[in-house]
C-alpha cells in the first residue's frame, strides 16, 4: 500500500518538476561553487548545456565568473527574472535564502525544497 501512495506521489511531483522547467528558462544557482568537482558546479554546466540561463549566486567566492556567467553576490542583484531558484547551502541557510526569494520574486507562486 506505501509503495502504491508513493510511486503515485513521486509521480505526481516529478511531472510538477517537468512542469517547472518546461514553463522557465531562467534559474539562480544559490552556492553554486567554482569548483568543477562540485556537484553544483557540474549541475550548473548542465542546465546551463541544455538552453537555459542560468544565474550563478554565491556571496562567498573570488570569482567573478563560473562556467563563463557573471556571479551574483545574492538574488538580489538578479535585474532579471528568475524562474527557478536551485539551492546547494547548508540546510541552516535555506529559511534566509526562502524569504529572499519572496523579496526579490513576488510573482514567484511556486517554492520547493527538493
């Protein structure tokens, strides 16, 4: 019975998931490292290799590019619209990160945290 109501579940968010990337092309990457090891880093290229703009965010690093874009200091400096925030942070910092998006993407009707 559990794994009936769960492959269902499962079902039901990964078509919400197909659903957000075909409805948005534009994505903040929030930690995203220049460390091409790092899983971020790797996730990024790929998004990035696969026709969507992607939009570095890590407060923290020296580097004013990775993978060749521009690093935002915070969601805040995006001018753009972001469609989808990807977060690689610690779990103490998602709840910050959250409530900036509502500052900075009032639109924004959809948060998931996956």
């Amino acid at each position: 019975f559990f794994k009936k109501d769960y492959k269902m579940n499962k079902s039901l968010i990964d078509d919400k998931i197909k659903e957000l990337f075909v409805s948005y092309r534009t994505i903040a990457i929030v930690g995203v490292s220049a460390d091409p090891n790092k899983d971020s880093n790797r996730i990024m290229k790929f998004i990035r290799n696969t026709g969507y703009k992607v939009y570095p965010v890590n407060p923290h690093t020296e580097n004013k590019i990775i993978n060749g874009e521009k690093v935002y200091k915070n969601l805040e400096d995006i001018n753009d619209y972001v469609g989808i925030v990807n977060v690689f942070r610690p779990n103490e910092e998602v709840e910050d990160i959250v409530d900036s998006t509502t500052c900075c993407f009032s639109e924004c009707t959809d948060r998931w945290l996956l």
